[in-house]
C-alpha cells in the first residue's frame, strides 16, 4: 500500500472515530436529559436498521449500477493523460480538427 493510501485511510478512520464520539455524546445527552431512554433508543435503532437493510435489498440492482458508474470513473481516472489532455478536455465540444 503505497503512502497516499494510507495517509486517506488514516484520514478516514480519524472521522470515523470522531463521528462515533460525537454520536455517542448525543446519545448519553438524551437519555441523560430524559428525553429518550435507553430502551426507546434501542427499539428506534433497530427499526433503522431493519428499515436501511430492507432498502439495501429492495435497491440491490441501483446500488450495483452505482458501484459499476463509480468503478468506471476511477478507471478513467487512473489512465495516464497528457497535461495538454486535462488543460483542455470538456472546452471544446465539436469535432476534432475544427476548432
């Protein structure tokens, strides 16, 4: 693995675990305020997750197609381009030689 890949996971796992510390800050607040208890949150929590997996399977073919867009872009992406080529590709959109 070379460095910029691991300097984007190390990256990506620093907001995962602040996002997890922020969630879980919200979470003892509310119950802590009683605004909620922990069971309430816990059947609410399991119903999102039932609900986010049922569109998961309900949206298999979507999610799919997505994947198969995103792995073509990044395709592209990797393909070596001149610096002429990414100076000037997308402003001129008629036939080559015309210009």
């Amino acid at each position: 693995m070379n460095l910029t890949s691991t300097e984007i996971i190390k990256k990506l796992s620093d907001k995962l675990l602040t996002q997890t510390l922020i969630t879980q800050t919200i979470i003892d607040l509310l119950i802590d305020k009683g605004i909620c208890t922990s069971s309430e949150f816990d059947d609410n929590l399991t119903n999102n997750i039932t609900d986010f997996e049922d569109m998961v399977v309900n949206n298999h073919d979507l999610l799919n197609n997505v994947a198969g867009f995103l792995k073509d872009d990044f395709d592209k992406l990797s393909e070596p381009q001149t610096e002429e080529d990414s100076v000037m590709s997308g402003i001129y959109y008629g036939p080559h030689g015309e210009a």
